[in-house]
C-alpha cells in the first residue's frame, strides 16, 4: 500500500475516533448538567441532536477510514 493512502486512511480514522470522543463527552456533561445543552441548538435542532450529529459524523469518517484501508487490502 502506498504510505499517502495508509497516511489519509489513519487520518480518517483518527479524525473520526476524535470526534466520537468529544462527542460522547460532551453529550455525558451536558446530561449531567455540567453545562446547558441549548447553546448547541440551532435552529429547530435541539442541542443534544446537533452533538449527536458530531458523533455520528465521527462514527462514519471512522468507518469510511477502515473501509478504505479493508479495500487497499492493509
């Protein structure tokens, strides 16, 4: 495999897991009540929905990363 292709894959993954984790940290202590979840509402999205979002986005840049290097076969 190419080092660059290995080089985005790993970054895709690790973009992905970072976002995860500040996700799911920030959803933890907002329920906890650490901070109010309505300074990430925007618009008709609710704050918890919008963080949910970030998570969500991390959980596919991460499957994306892994699908990508499964498919360059490393």
């Amino acid at each position: 495999m190419n080092t660059s292709k290995k080089f985005n894959c790993r970054l895709l993954i690790n973009v992905g897991n970072t976002l995860i984790i500040i996700g799911c940290l920030v959803i933890v202590i907002g329920l906890i009540g650490l901070i109010p979840l309505d300074i990430f509402a925007v618009g008709l999205s609710s704050g918890i929905r919008v963080i949910a979002t970030l998570a969500i986005m991390g959980c596919l840049l991460s499957a994306i990363g892994y699908g990508l290097m499964d498919y360059f076969g490393y």
